[in-house]
C-alpha cells in the first residue's frame, strides 16, 4: 500500500482490514475499501449506527463479540453454484471416484470434504453426482462433510433451499425436476439427498482435528486466494495432515500449491488440475 | 459455434443475443417456430438453439419437438428459456427433446452454464 493511498483511506478501514486478517486470515488491500463499505455498511445499520466509523469507534476497544462476528462474515466471499467450473466433477465421476471404489472395497467407507463449502451448492453436487452415478455407494458409509467460516452460510447450506437464480446456475434441469421440489420462490432439495450430508462451522486458520477426520476427497476450491502465503501454508500443512495417502485435493483455477507446500504433487485429471501426496499411489 | 436464437420479444432478443456474442457464438435469430424451422434449413447448422417456450404461431414446445422429428438436427442442443418454472413445464421441455432449461431472468453466467453442461462451449 503506498503512502499517498493509505492516508485517503478512513480510519475505519485498518481496524476492518487487521480483525480479518486476524480472525479469518482474509487479506484486503486498499482497493478493497469499496467491498468494506457496501458489505459491513448493512452490519452498522442493523445495529443501530449511521456510519461504519461510528460503529468502528463504538466497537474498537470491545472485547471479540457479536458485531465483529458479523462484519467477518460480511467480508467473506460466498460465491459458488451447481458443479462450478464441470471438470472436478468430470474427474471425480470418471476416474478419482472408480479407483478409491476399488480401493476401498474392503472398508466400504468413502469421505469428502468441501471446505469453505458457502451456501453448500458444492457438496450437493457431489451428493447428486453419487446418487446418480454410483448406486453401489448406497450400501456404503459416505461422509459428505461441508464447512465454512460462517455460521450463517453453514445455516442456509443446511436448509438445502435455493432461490431460482441460485437453482439456474450450473444444475442440470433432469436434476432440478428429480431432486428440488418448488415452494414459491423458493427451491428445496429432496431429504433423501440432504440428509447424506453434514455440515459444520470452521475457521480453516485454526485447529480441525476436532471436526475433520481423514479424507479421501478435499475440494479446497477458490479459498486460498483470499490468504496471506503464511495462512496458506498453515492451511496446506493441516490439509496434508488429513488427506489419506491415495487421496486427492481440488483447489481453484487461480490456486496452487507451488512454492508453499512441496509434499504436494499436480496431476491432470479429465481435464481438471488435482494434487496428491507424493509417494501416494493414485 | 453458432447459436439459433428462437424468441418472440425484441428486447429479450437483444438481451440474449448480447450474451451469446460474449460467449462467442455466432447469432441467427427467429421470432417464432416456423422462423425457427426456415432458418435451420436456410443457414449453416447451429450448435445449440435457445428457444423461448410463448411465442405466436409456433411455440417452443411445438418446435422442440419439430426439431427433434428431423433426425438431421439431432446434433443440435436445445436450452429452453422461459419464464414458465412449474416443475410440470420443465418435465414436460425435456421429454419433447429439450436437453436442459433456464428459467427468465437470468444473467449471462447461468446461460453459460448450461451451454457448458450441453459441452458445447
């Protein structure tokens, strides 16, 4: 940030800018000034200040509480739809998914994991996907697990109901008649499908092993760029920790576990870019 | 890629032509059906046609099915965009040939999504 910049921002910003940084290790630099004011503006208002430095001032020497709770979920990115970006889904259904079928034939146990999971759409994908495609997993133990850092997503991601914009993106229609049943506005996804998954809170900077246990399948996908390249070296560290030897991680377009993590190796998948542990047997 | 766009309304035309230009395609255009039917035999074969359900003379539905008779257009991805969204109507698109289904209004992301699922983009 140079000089000129930082003194034209408003004081409010740096406290923003740190409580992020700290509690959810999300990294805003001064272009971001736009992004705090239009979503933390609304977390002022319902608490009752006219500005975000009023509420800044008010809060500042507070202990941690339930407003810079919601200003942290307020500057978390929520993005995602239906089978976002196809080929980590494409490579899961043809090639990931058969072999950890074979492998785990034994066990009959399969677990995947989508961090940062948002409004969920991403974990029912992958629960449609297997419904529709693995039958043979109906016999198994399936551990479809979706986390996020906020509370309030991990609430809507249960409720497994989605508005027609959100059902428009990325859901093949066949799905949509099969599986969603129309409530008004509003689209809910059948019991039989929400009830393969289980959702909890998780702030990915901070210990998991008391909510992750090991994984065969961990979408990370579109988190890691929001931070800092030490947070992002903690957060492979613990991924590595809980991937199984045979697993396989997805991270975003934009990501890479280059020059952070060198247990890490890239392979491509159907078309989509997966990493492994080196010296596992994928 | 070539894209037959089948809608009655001028401006959602407009709208949905910007859309498939961005993503690339190239644009012919029919008001209704029987528009539909001539332009498919008139101009070089689209890779998908987005075909709005209300039209006069010929619906969508009609030329979906239409369509579907012509095994030379077999080829042919059918998206249904409409403002109809009973689960009824979308079961019904697709059993008369429509391979997926967006409902109105959407953005150019969700048309997208759906040409990337047909895997003509």
């Amino acid at each position: 940030m140079t000089a000129a910049v930082a003194e034209a921002l408003p004081a409010y910003f740096d406290f923003v800018r740190r409580l992020v940084a700290e509690r959810a290790a999300i990294v805003l630099d001064a272009t971001k000034l736009y992004l705090v004011d239009a979503r933390v503006m609304p977390v002022a208002a319902r608490h009752g200040f006219d500005s975000i430095a009023a509420m800044v001032s008010a809060i500042r020497s507070r202990p941690f509480g339930l407003i810079h709770e919601e200003i942290i979920e307020a500057l978390t990115t929520n993005e995602t739809s239906f089978f976002r970006d196809v080929t980590p889904f494409e490579a899961l259904k043809k090639t990931i998914l058969p072999e950890l079928i074979q492998k785990r034939g034994a066990q009959r146990e399969l677990s995947i994991w989508s961090a940062a999971c948002s409004s969920g759409q991403e974990l029912y994908s992958i629960a449609l996907m297997l419904r529709e495609s693995f039958p043979t997993l109906g016999s198994w133990k399936v551990n479809l697990l979706g986390t996020d850092y906020s509370t309030q997503m991990i609430e809507r991601a249960a409720s497994a109901v989605y508005n027609q914009s959100e059902v428009n993106r990325g859901l093949p229609a066949s799905y949509l008649v099969k599986y969603f049943q129309r409530q008004g506005l509003q689209w809910r996804l059948s019991d039989s499908i929400r009830t393969m998954t289980t959702w909890r809170r998780l702030n990915l900077i901070e210990p998991w092993s008391s909510v992750v246990a090991p994984m065969d399948v961990v979408f990370l996908r579109n988190v890691l760029i929001y931070f800092s390249p030490d947070d992002k070296k903690k957060v492979l560290a613990q991924v590595r920790k809980v991937l199984r030897p045979d697993g396989c991680m997805f991270l975003g377009g934009a990501e890479t576990t280059m020059k952070l993590d060198d247990s890490f190796e890239r392979f491509p998948c159907d078309g989509a870019v997966c990493y492994r542990l080196k010296g596992g047997c994928t | 890629m070539r894209a037959l766009l089948v809608e009655d309304s001028r401006a959602q035309r407009c709208v949905v032509r910007a859309m498939l230009k961005e993503l690339g395609f190239e644009v012919v255009e029919a008001t209704n059906g029987h528009d539909a039917l001539r332009a498919l035999e008139q101009s070089e074969r689209p890779d998908v046609a987005v075909v709005d359900w209300n039209m006069p003379e010929m619906d969508g539905l009609e030329f979906i099915r239409e369509l579907r008779r012509r095994r030379q257009f077999d080829s042919v991805r059918v998206v249904m965009a409409t403002s109809e969204t009973e689960t009824s109507q979308i079961e019904c698109a697709l059993s008369a040939g429509a391979d997926e289904y967006v409902m109105k209004p959407y953005p150019k992301d969700a048309l997208r999504d759906k040409l990337v699922l047909l895997g003509v983009m």
